[in-house]
C-alpha cells in the first residue's frame, strides 16, 4: 500500500492511498473544517465520502511530468511509468501550482 499527503497552498487537505482494490482520495476533517477549505480540482469537490476509483484519479495523474522530464525520472528513480503512484510521489512535492504531494510514511511499530 503506497499513501500520500496532499497539499494546497501548503496545507494539508487530504490523503491518496493506492492499495489492491485501485486508488482512494479523502479530505482531511481539519481541512474540511477550516475556512481555507476548497476543492483541490473541480473533479474532486469538497466532501467528507471518500472518492474511489480503479485508476489513478486524472487530476493527480496530470501532475506527473510528460516527455523529457518524464524519462529522467523514470531512468533516475528507476520506476516503471506504468506505475503512476510511484511517478506521482517521486515527482510531484513541488510541482507547478497549488498542489504537493508528499509520501505518507507510517512509523514501524
């Protein structure tokens, strides 16, 4: 199971988890809570339901990068592009716009 901290503008405002049942997205109660709270995309509006799907959600896989920048990561980090989690936590903490994600790492108990 690979999970990630989703950021807007530096706050976090959900969780991504891609486990063997496809790809989970869900808002964080604080976040939802705050008065700085809105939809990380128009695909995805504020709601306390998780979102499911059995692919990567298009608004994170449009994230990844494309072309050039795509085979560096790819050839650096040695991930297969079919992979798109992968690709997403590798590449995308500091990406254009108003959206981090950052690998959730749980502490081994």
């Amino acid at each position: 199971m690979k999970q990630a901290i989703v950021y807007l503008r530096g706050i976090k405002a959900g969780i991504l988890t891609e486990d063997e049942n496809g790809y989970t997205f869900q808002y964080t109660p604080e976040f939802l809570a705050s008065n700085k709270a809105e939809a990380i995309s128009l695909t995805l509006p504020l709601t306390e339901q998780p979102y499911q799907n059995k692919v990567l959600f298009p608004f994170f896989d449009g994230l990844i990068p494309e072309g050039w920048l795509l085979n560096i990561a790819e050839k650096n980090w040695k991930i297969d592009g079919r992979d798109r989690m992968s690709l997403l936590l590798a590449c995308c903490k500091d990406c254009i716009g108003a959206v981090g994600v950052e690998p959730l790492f749980k502490e081994e108990e």
